[in-house]
C-alpha cells in the first residue's frame, strides 16, 4: 500500500511547533503589549518632580518588554503622603502603577505609624536622581568653617520650622555644638539667597545644588562656601564638601543625621505596587538600567535642564529599607534633635 512520505515531517513539525509555542512566550511581554500604565506624581505639575517624571514616563517604555504607553498622572496632597497610600492600599498590585513621591515620605512613616503604608514594601525600580541639598555660609560671615561655627553665632535664613533649611542646623546645634541661630520666614531659595545678598543672614542651612546653579555669579566671585552636603554619600561635583553624617563620630548622632540625609539619597525615585509579581519588577529595572544609559535620554535631560544620577532599584530599596527599619530610640532622637529652640521636652 502506498504511504506518502511527508506525513511523518509534517506531524513532527507541527508537535515541535507545540512544543516549541510556550517555551518562547514572554509572559512579561504579554502582559504590557498594548497595555497603559500609569505613573501617579505624587506632587503638582512643573515643578522638579513633576519635570522628571514625565521625563521618564516618555522614555521608559520603548525599554519595557511590550513597549506599553506611560500615562503621567499628577496626585498631590499632604507632601505625597495622599499618593503614597493610594498607591500602596488602591492601585492594583500587578506593575501595572508606576510613581513618584518626595523622598521625605519615607521618614513621615518612620516618624509616624499610623501612616497607611510601609515604605520598604514598595518595588523600588530606580533612581534618576539625587535631590542635593547643601548648607553654604556667605564671604564675609562672622565663621567660615564648622569648627569656626561651634564658636561663633551665625545667622541662617530659613522658610519654615520643618523644612530642612532650619531641621539641619537645629540638629547640628544639638550634635556637634555649631552656634546657628535660625531666622524663620523666607519662602523660598530665591528669598533665603536675597536675604545673603542684603547683609541680613551669614549662610543657608539647606538649599537646592538645582538653585544654585541659578548663581553662577556666587562661584565665579568667590561669594559662597559650601559647607556640607545633606546625603549619605559625597556629591559627585562636590568632591572635597563632606556629608553631614562626617561631622560628627559619635556612632548615635551619625544614625540621626543618616535618617534625615536619607531623602536626599533617596532622590527622585520611581517605584511599583508592593506584591508586584517579581519578574515584572525586575523587567522595570531593568528597562530603568537601560533607559538611564540610553544616549537619546540623556540628550533629552540635558534638553530639559535634568540631572541625571541614578540609582538601580535593588540599591535603591536596600537603602529605603534600611531607613525605614531604623530602630524607635533614633527616630525619637531624630524628633529631638530637630525640635526649635526652647521646645526641648
């Protein structure tokens, strides 16, 4: 009887297709072809934040298997805190959310539990950049140096009693015995720096490095000298500037001020539900490694006036982790150290 020769190559080919067919499937792929992500801001729209975040939303997803569209979605609210517990209680838990928040809602957690999150949960994709911050003294002030400053007073304009401007000084006045005598009300960078301009402060206990590269003239005169860096690791254009956490050895008053130099380590993060399913979230990071080395991102950074200085996401949740588990006794000092004058408990 006659038996045709193809039939057998035919029926193999189409099991090796069978079998073939899952192996090659991209379960990761799969789910974000053709999908929207979202990436809630926790913050308002134009401001460093909001710029970033957007920066990062058109860029990030030709790196995602599956390419999906980046929706950016402003939600701001009790500095962040509102976009921090949608994301962690409402927003699905599949990768499908992407966000940003400022950085200090890490340390609004440690200083209040009852805050309806847990900041080392979230999957921490990455960090496109720090937020440093700096403290700088003016030419003709009275002490030009820490050492000189635990002798001297020196006045430092500041905008109000729980931002970082007069935090960092109270706290160094506490630790290290600097003599910094803080001067409430300026309601901005712009009006801390008129304020050394006009004779009426010696320094700034904390400014953006993003606002004074609005002063050339400061650097080009000789006006300024930058006295620390309020992070955990040197600022790469600052090299010879230490942190705040090197002026000081005592162990204790290091992990205070490594708590609230956190935030500006922590930077302009961008995170993922908690529970995200592992392989998406190392998909996101490492479409972020990517992107952040991509020439035509960085092109369109420098375009926007946006540093750069990332962070991968494995380092960058150890560090929120470490932060948030700092144990009760140095949160509670880190709430002392920062209490105005005359509110010691």
């Amino acid at each position: 009887m006659f038996q045709p020769r193809f039939v057998v190559p035919v029926c193999s080919a189409l099991l090796a297709s069978a079998l073939a067919g899952p192996a090659l499937a991209d379960p990761v792929e799969d789910f974000y072809k053709g999908r929207t992500v979202t990436m809630i801001i926790g913050l308002g729209e134009g401001g460093g934040y909001d710029l970033s975040a957007r920066l990062v939303a058109q860029h990030l997803g030709q790196f995602i298997p599956g390419k999906p569209t980046i929706v950016p979605r402003n939600m701001p609210g009790a500095g962040s805190i509102a976009a921090a517990e949608y994301v962690y209680n409402v927003a699905p838990r599949d990768g499908s959310t992407l966000a940003i928040f400022q950085p200090t809602f890490v340390l609004e957690k440690a200083t209040d539990r009852a805050r309806k999150f847990e900041s080392e949960k979230y999957g921490f994709v990455g960090r496109v950049d720090q937020s440093v911050l700096v403290g700088l003294v003016w030419k003709d002030a009275p002490a030009r140096t820490i050492e000189e400053m635990k002798q001297r007073e020196i006045v430092l304009s500041a905008n109000a009693a729980a931002g970082t401007s007069a935090t960092i000084p109270w706290a160094l006045n506490r630790l290290i015995g600097t003599k910094f005598k803080v001067v409430l009300g300026y309601g901005s960078s712009a009006t801390m720096g008129l304020a050394l301009e006009r004779g009426e402060a010696h320094g700034i206990g904390s400014t953006s490095w993003d606002y004074l590269q609005t002063k050339q003239e400061w650097f080009d005169e000789k006006k300024i000298d930058i006295l620390y860096t309020i992070a955990l690791d040197r600022f790469r254009d600052l090299p010879d500037v230490p942190t705040v956490l090197e002026l000081t050895d005592v162990e204790k008053d290091r992990n205070v001020l490594k708590l609230m130099a956190s935030t500006s380590s922590i930077g302009r993060a961008f995170l993922t539900t908690p529970e995200t399913p592992p392989e998406r979230l190392a998909a996101l990071r490492a479409a972020f490694d990517r992107m952040v080395k991509d020439p035509a991102f960085l092109a369109d950074a420098v375009k926007r006036k946006l540093g750069v200085d990332p962070l991968p996401g494995a380092q960058l949740q150890a560090l929120v982790t470490d932060v948030a588990t700092q144990p009760a006794e140095v949160v509670d000092a880190m709430k002392a150290a920062v209490l105005p004058p005359g509110r010691e408990k």
